[in-house]
C-alpha cells in the first residue's frame, strides 16, 4: 500500500474539521501512521506507543529537560492521532479504544501538569496540590462532557464553518487558550527559570498568572460545552 492510498483509507467523516483543530499535528500523523503501518504496527500497539511516550515526556520534564520534553509531548499528539488512522487503513476496530484513549490521556497529562507546575515551585506542596486541583477540576469535566456531546468526534462543539472571517486566527487563540498552551507555556517558563532568567519572586508571579488564566479559560471552555450539550437536547 503506497501513502497516498494509506491516507485516502484513513480518510474520517470529520476530517476538514479535525485537521484545523489540529493543524500543528494532522499533516505529519498521517506520515507518522503510514511509518508505523509499514512497520506492521497494530492500532493497539500504537495507543501504547503514544501513553509510553507521553510519560517519556513528563519523565524529561521531570529531570528540567523542557526543550526535548515538549517536542517530546509534540510527537505522543501525533501518535496519538495515528492509532485511529491505522485502524481505518487496516479495518481493525476495538470497541474499549476511545476509553483507553481517554484513560491514557488522563494518565498523561496529570503527569505533565504535576511536573510542570509543582515540582518548579518553591510554593509548599499543599498549596500546590490544591492549585493543581483547581486547575484539572475544569480540564476534567471538559473531558466528561466531551463524551456526552459527541459519540464520534462529532463537529457540533468546533463548528468553525461559522466563522467567516480570520477563521485561522480563532483557531489559534483556541489551541493558546487550552491545553496546547498551558504546555507550552509551562515548558517555556520552566526553561527560562532553569538558566536562571527569572528570580523566585518573579517566577512564582508568572506561574501564577499562568495557572489563573488556564483555570479560567478551562473553566470558559467547560460552560461552553455545557452550552452545546444542552442545545444539543433541545435539537432532538
């Protein structure tokens, strides 16, 4: 099977919307999967490649590598979109995979968030953990009401078709606004406290501004969500 043929069987029926969601990992997952494909890689095997590598990458943050680590947390988003093309490229489907996805997901990312945002601090561990909590209390229920929304990644909640105008821009803002960016920041803020460029004080500031923001904005998307699931309801 040559690539372009690989890509036309991974083809999903929300593939325009996936990859703008998307457009830092779309383009080379589908390289990525047809690597693996050939390498006779299962499905499976690749939900445990993507989990193996998100840890690798909270285990370098861990250890103040945050340049390798974030590239790192990078490629597990690319694996992780290669699972679900290699199963469509070979028609082999298990029914528990969007749960081990979301499983390897949580386990993944409390990872990250723990080692980006307590162990860099000087703030006591209590304070950290209650913080953390805050933070991953909205992260959570996005997750939760994801489910709910949609069965199979529907484009109800990113209908971006609306948008007429600087529809990459909005794009972009949302991917700062989550996820993406609270690594990102973290990563970036971490690296510049390990060469010293900031003080305690002023370290501490930012990561709190950080937190802040990445606790409202979860906070924002989670309303949201809540928003189309119920317009959701009322449409049946």
């Amino acid at each position: 099977m040559k690539l372009q043929e690989f890509e036309e069987k991974t083809h999903r029926g929300n593939k325009l919307i996936n990859d703008k969601l998307h457009f830092f990992s779309s383009k080379s997952a589908v390289i990525i999967s047809f690597i693996l494909f050939k390498l006779k890689f299962s499905a499976n095997k690749v939900t445990f490649l993507f989990g193996l590598t998100g840890i690798l990458s909270a285990n370098l943050f861990l250890h103040k590598q945050f340049i390798i680590g974030y590239l790192l947390w990078r490629l597990h988003i690319i694996i992780d979109m290669a699972d679900g093309n290699i199963a469509r490229a070979s028609k082999k489907f298990n029914v528990f995979a969007p749960s081990i996805d979301k499983i390897t997901h949580v386990l993944v990312n409390t990872l990250v968030f723990g080692v980006l945002i307590i162990l860099p601090s000087s703030i006591s561990t209590n304070q950290n953990l209650i913080i953390l909590a805050i933070l991953l209390l909205p992260f959570y229920l996005i997750y939760m009401l994801f489910n709910k929304i949609t069965d199979s990644d529907s484009a109800l909640s990113y209908d971006y078709s609306k948008i007429k105008k600087n529809q990459f821009l909005f794009i972009l803002i949302r991917n700062i606004s989550t996820q993406e960016g609270l690594i990102f920041a973290c990563s970036f803020l971490g690296f510049i406290n390990k060469y010293e460029y900031l003080n305690s004080f002023n370290f501490e500031t930012v990561l709190g501004i950080i937190i802040s923001f990445y606790i409202l904005s979860f906070s924002a998307g989670s309303l949201f969500k809540l928003r189309v699931l119920k317009q959701k309801s009322k449409n049946k």
